[in-house]
C-alpha cells in the first residue's frame, strides 16, 4: 500500500465514500506528482475539512481571482470581475476564493494569508498564483529565445532563478511553464513556448518543471508548476490567437500532447485549460480532453484551472446558454477551478442544489485544490513564502544577474558570418543604428511584466564592453513601426563615420506574445526604409535581431553579412549581445524555429508531412510541386541552424547494425571534431524519416540532441541510441502504432543535410 493511503477512514464524522474517493485522489497524486507530493503526509485533514465545508465555500476554494489587495495586474487582462480591495478581504475572510493571482508582495501577502487562515470559518489557506514564465525581478530570456541554447540544464537553472525570486514575494503556484508547441509564427505565444520541434519543447518543459519544483514542493522557495495550455492551443487557425484549433487527432496525440506528458512526468500537479476550441469543442466544454485524454489515459490526478474567464466565454462562444449553463457545462467537461469570472461562485451552489451537479464531483474537485494546498505545504505554514527578509537576500541578486547575461549570451543564434565579420575587434568604429539600439521599455519580453527597471539595453551593453566610447555612435533611426523625422538621414550619416554598421531592428515587446499576432511576420515599413538605406550605405552591417518568433527577413536584411537573432533576452540582453558581438562568447544556440522565405510560408515547420509532390528547391522544374509562385518551400534558415566563431567536423558515422530489433537498440555514433581557432559548442542533431508507413509521415523528425564543447582541435564521439519506443506514431481512430521496415537517419548540425544511413526496423 502507498505511504499516502490511510489504513481506516478517520473518526471525524467524514462520509465514506467522500474518504476513500479523496485517499485515491492524493495517493495517486504522489505517484504521479512526483517526490514533491509524496512527501506530502496523509490527509485526513481535507476529508475531514470537505466534510465541514457549505456549498458556498466549496466554490469559493475552487474560485481564483487576480489579486487586487496586493499590486494589481489586472491591465494583462478585461477584467471580468474588479473587486476593490476591501471587497476582496472580505470575500478572503468569508471563503469566497481559494486561489489569488499575480499579486505580489509580503505585507499584503500576510494580511490576505492572515484573513484566510485566522479570520475566515475554517482557515483554509490561500495559494499564491503567478505568471512566472522567464523570471521575476530578474527577467531571463524568453522562453523560445532560451530553447535556443538546446540546453536543459539551462531552462533548470532560470527556472530555479525564477521561482526563488517569486516565492520571495509570496507565490507559491506557478502558472508555467508554456508547452505549446508553436509551427505558426504568426502567433504571437509562440515567444513563450519552446518553438516548433516536439522533442524540444518536451525537454524544455520538463526542465522547467524541475527547476520551478526542484523536487520539493514544500520548501519556502519552490512553486507548483502547470502545463499549460490543455491542449493543441499552439495550432489556432492562421495563426491569429484565440482562434479556432481545428486539428486531427494524431496531430494532437503526436504534436501536442508529448510536452505536457513530460511536463506531468517530470511532477507537474496542475494544467490550464486552453482558452480555444479543440475540433469543434472548446477546450474549457470538453470533456473527451479532460477527462478522457488527461485523467483517464495520461493518468493526470491535480487540479485543473480554466484559463482567464474562459468558462463565459463559452456564452460568447456560442457553446453555452448562459452564466449557470458555463458553469455546469465547465465544471462536468472536468474544469475544477474557475479563473476570473467569478461564475463557480455564483452559480455552482445551485447546481448542486437542483441535482444538476453532484455533490461528489465538487467535493472531489476541492479535495484536489487542497490536496495542492496541502502538498505546498500552507496548512502547516500558511505564511511560507512570506519571509520579510527574503526579497533582500534572493531578489536581483548579482548571481542571478549572472545568470541572466550567461544564458542571454547562450540563447543568440549566429544566422550568418561572412567574412567572419563577427566578432568585432577592439578599436573598430561602430554606428550602432535602430530602434532597438536604445531603451528598456521593449528589452525583456512579453511576460516579463515585474522586471525591474534596471535592465542593460543594446548601447549600454556595448559601452561597457568597448574600451574607448569613441568607437560607438547611437542613432535610432525610426522608431518600431514609425518613421522618425530625419531619422534615416540621421543614420546614414553616422554609417559614414563608421567602419561597421550594428542594426538593431526587429519587434517591440508587444507586438509578440499573447493577443499580438501578426499577418505579416516582416519588419514593419518603417525599419524596412531604414534596413534598406543602410544597406546602400557601403559600410559591412550587423544586424541584430529582436523578436519574439521567426521573422520573414527582407532581402536587404539577408544580404548583410551577419546575423544574429537574439529574441527578448530579458535583463541582461544588452551586456549579453555585446559579449556575443565582441568575442567574450563565442554563440553556440541553434533555431528552435524556422525563418520562412516570407510571411506567407506560414504555417511553416521542417518536420511537415511528405507530399506526393514534393518540390526540389535545388532542381530546374517547379511545375506542379509542392511549393508558392513566389518561393521555394525551403527555410532561409532550417530549424537547428546556428554557426559559431570556430567551426566543426562531423565525420564517420557508424550504426551498430542496419537492423534494429523489435526490442532492441541501436547505437548511432560519429566524431565531432573542432576544426576551428578557438573553443566553443555544437548542438548535435539526430533526425529520423519513417520511409513508409500506413499513414503519412514527416520528413524527418528530431529524436534526440547533445551539446558538445570542445577545445580547438580536440575531437569527441558523439553516441546516440535509437529504439522502437521513438519510432511509434498515431494511427487512424486514435491508436499508437509502429511499423516496422525502413528508415533514414541523419545527423548534423540543422534540420537540414547531415550525414545519413538507413536502417531496418526488424518485425516483433
Ligand atoms: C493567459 C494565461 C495566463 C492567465 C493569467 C491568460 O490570459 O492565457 O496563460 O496564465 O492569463 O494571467
């Protein structure tokens, strides 16, 4: 029997069933959460509260509302339901809210713990809920910008980072990571995610998970985690956010889901339901993805939360009939905790009361909210998290500073070098030019609403690094989306002083993340006059690009002899470009997401189904394949791509045979050797192709990747192990299949070419 399962019901009056159905909630919780909520103790404490708990205040514990006594948000959002603040202490010490969110602060976080735990009838705890998606004070790199580095160690320690930041200022849920997979860059989310690889986006979130949890969920610095969104909301019609998810179901089964099971693999207790409607259903109405596909097959035991109001807006939907109908339809689809509208609050009571819905799914939708509660530790410590002295000591810390410039410096992908323009030398007169040369207002990302003010901007990164300010000129030369008067002229003249040009063009912070799609993923027509002008300027051009997803680069911007993409970096953006730029790192991060030709690629992904008709980008006849008028459907940039100062040999791939068994293993290797001047890393890429299947298969897909460094001329094997588990796919009607017979493996440094062999996977 688990540690969790207690031997006999408690003598506290608790309603059988009620104890045996809550046992096998936090007993199976601990086994699938993870060492954090196994270490939880048994509970007969929340049996024994739900048995105590009115109608009223069962829906309060599974109501969340944006925390409008500490400093409020409520701007990220319509707010749906703006309570003032002494409404809302009210409502704390009357048992109307079981979850607060992005409020932060100590003072105000121990007058709300202190309303619920001692004023309030039974002294339910509440649990602090926050956005933390690349850091708190101290703003890391977004989360696509960080998948870059193709290091999971990395995405650990930032997510570590983040929540010892958090938890100083009393959070102790954390509503990420983001584990949208994200093949649309018109998508403005896509900057929150891992990009368009499953694989990736799988590792990454587990990594998250790790460090936001780092095992134990009680300490005073750790948060819960939650997958968020469930699921497939990465795969909105055209790209545009909130829209339509019309998907089969192997695209959801193989695409979508494989992140958010290694983010519940790696402990995550909780999920968001997806604001979007699932092939015909919004997730939030849905049962068939709740309760089917996320208890039943993936064994989820925690709680679920609505995303923001989404349970009204199934009215607007045109899904339900009015506010009782969402809350009812909602709550039965097996959404437990309703986030901002207040609808739970309102309406569930009553529905218990008409028999409309049972009283053991609510109780059982409670037990999870405290079952969470309980394995965070706040029955015990309810003021955990809310240490006076702890902001001081963790927050903005030089260490975390550190962090922030090592893994900004690790998340830059060099496009293109040529002539090895890159790094500068010392001494080299630079005209730093752009709208993105300058300020902190657009610097740290979309989510990165609590960065402190103090963060490193492009010029002042650069400043620091030169050893002469003589050598740098600043010019804006437009602003993001407008032109500045005599701005262009501005910069050409400062082009002229210069013997390189630094062109810092790109997004504005809101011009990607939530609600901000874009038709069109090109540089606005401001910055395009100036790419262009600087472009006939004569003088070798930088360009440094800021974004939160992949840009349709204009022709002037390719032509420049080099390029880095370099994301939102967050707080230390500017010292990690210029240690980029000058040499002090040498970049080592690889696309975790395609730049298209142009915009219209969209939706664009290396790993897409093969055709009938494929195209040849190389080849002399283009009729009737698989391609635009206006382009080839290649990348100017495959996923994985990414170059470094030195450079790298792959060479002699060997399999331990041509044939894999049904359950054996093969091993791939090859020798990675730095044939370059100076240390750096290399991502190594394994790719597979099913070569025929009974349903189409994409042409190639990630399988696994290793980040090697290594001296100047020194070599290293690099081992892979390939097995039948990795080669499986969906079938028609749901079904996992793998098939035997041929296959096509590459390895390399992109998506694209690499060395390659075949093999046969052998019938069981
Ligand atoms: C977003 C969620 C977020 C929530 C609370 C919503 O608009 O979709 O990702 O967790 O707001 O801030």
């Amino acid at each position: 029997m688990h540690p969790l399962t207690p031997q006999s019901p408690p003598s506290t009056g608790v309603n059988r069933r009620l104890f045996l159905t809550l046992c096998g909630t936090l007993a199976a919780s601990a086994a699938v959460a993870g060492p954090a909520l196994a270490a939880a103790p048994p509970s007969s404490r929340i049996a024994g509260l739900i048995s105590r708990m009115t109608l009223e205040e069962k829906a309060g514990q599974l109501s969340c509302f944006t925390d409008v006594v500490r400093w409020s948000l409520t701007f990220i959002n319509p707010t749906v339901n703006p309570a003032v603040k002494e409404q809302q202490m009210a409502d704390v010490r009357a048992g109307r809210v079981g979850v607060l969110m992005n409020g932060f602060g100590i003072e105000g976080g121990r007058r709300l713990q202190k309303a619920a735990v001692e004023e309030s009838r039974l002294g339910i705890p509440l649990v602090f809920a926050g956005d933390i998606m690349h850091g708190y004070k101290t703003a890391f790199p977004i989360g696509l910008g960080e998948a870059a580095s193709f290091d999971t160690a990395l995405a650990e320690r930032t997510a570590r980072a983040g929540a010892s930041e958090a938890t100083a200022e009393g959070v102790h849920w954390n509503f990420a990571p983001m584990v949208d997979v994200g093949r649309d860059q018109r998508w403005g989310r896509v900057a929150e995610g891992a990009g368009e690889d499953v694989l990736l986006n799988a590792r990454m979130a587990a990594a998250r998970v790790r460090g936001i949890q780092d095992g134990d969920l009680r300490r005073d610095d750790t948060m819960a985690a939650t997958a968020k969104h469930f699921a497939g909301y990465g795969a909105v019609s055209g790209g545009m956010d909130y829209n339509t998810v019309d998907i089969s179901e192997a695209t959801l089964r193989d695409i979508h889901l494989p992140p958010f099971k290694a983010a519940f693999d790696a402990g995550a207790p909780t999920t968001m339901a997806a604001f979007t409607v699932l092939n015909g259903v919004p997730s939030t109405a849905n049962p068939w993805l709740l309760q089917q596909v996320l208890r039943k097959e993936m064994q989820f035991k925690g709680p679920v939360i609505s995303d923001y109001a989404a349970d009204a807006e199934l009215i607007v939907h045109g899904f339900a009939a009015d506010e009782r109908d969402a809350v009812r339809i909602a709550f039965l689809a097996g959404v437990d905790i309703s986030m901002q509208s207040g609808l739970y609050n309102k309406h569930l009571p009553a529905l218990v009361r008409d028999g409309v819905i049972p009283m053991a799914a609510v109780d059982a939708a409670v037990g999870r909210v405290l079952a969470l509660k309980e394995s965070l530790g706040l029955f015990d410590n309810p003021y955990r998290s809310l240490d006076p002295e702890a902001p001081a000591k963790r927050i903005g810390t030089a260490e975390k500073r550190a962090l922030a410039r090592e893994a900004g410096a690790r998340s830059i992908v060099l496009l293109k070098n040529d002539g090895d323009l890159l790094p500068l030398r010392q001494g080299t007169r630079i005209a730093l030019i752009g709208p993105c040369a300058r300020g902190t207002d657009n610097l740290v990302g979309p989510w990165a609403f609590f960065a402190q003010a103090d963060s490193i901007d492009l010029e002042s990164g650069l400043r620091a690094a030169l050893d002469g300010a003589a050598a740098l000129t600043v010019t804006p030369g437009c602003g993001y989306e407008q032109p500045l008067a005599g701005g262009i002229e501005a910069a050409l003249a400062a082009a002229a002083g210069a013997d390189v040009v630094v062109l810092a063009v790109g997004e504005s912070q809101d011009m990607s993340g939530e609600a901000a799609s874009r038709a069109d993923i090109g540089l606005p027509a401001a910055q395009l006059a100036l790419v262009e002008a600087i472009s006939r300027s004569g003088k070798p051009v930088v360009a440094v690009l800021r974004h939160g997803r992949a840009l349709a680069l204009p022709p002037a911007l390719q032509a420049s002899p080099a390029i880095l993409a370099t994301w939102f970096l967050g707080s230390e953006a500017g010292h990690a470009i210029a240690d980029v730029l000058l040499g002090k790192v040498n970049p080592s991060a690889h696309l975790p997401v395609s730049f298209p030709l142009v915009s219209g690629q969209q939706p664009f992904h290396y790993s897409h189904l093969g055709t009938g008709r494929p195209d040849d980008p190389a080849g002399q006849n283009h009729r009737f394949k698989a391609r635009y008028r206006e382009a080839s459907n290649a990348a100017l940039y495959p996923f994985g791509h990414g170059l470094s100062y030195t450079r790298f040999a792959l060479s002699g791939l060997q399999l331990s045979s041509a044939r894999l068994a049904w359950d054996g293993r093969l091993s791939v290797r090859a020798t990675l050797r730095n044939v370059g001047a100076r240390r750096g890393a290399q991502v190594v890429q394994l790719y597979v192709r099913d070569e025929l299947a009974s349903m189409a298969r994409p042409v190639r897909e990630l399988k696994d990747f290793l980040r090697v460094e290594l001296d100047p001329g020194e070599s290293r094997e690099v081992a892979f192990t390939l097995q039948r588990s990795q080669l499986g796919f969906t079938g028609l009607k749901g079904r996992t299949l793998t098939e035997a017979g041929a296959f096509t493996l590459w390895i390399g440094d992109s998506s694209l070419g690499g060395l390659t062999a075949g093999f046969t996977l052998l019938p069981g």
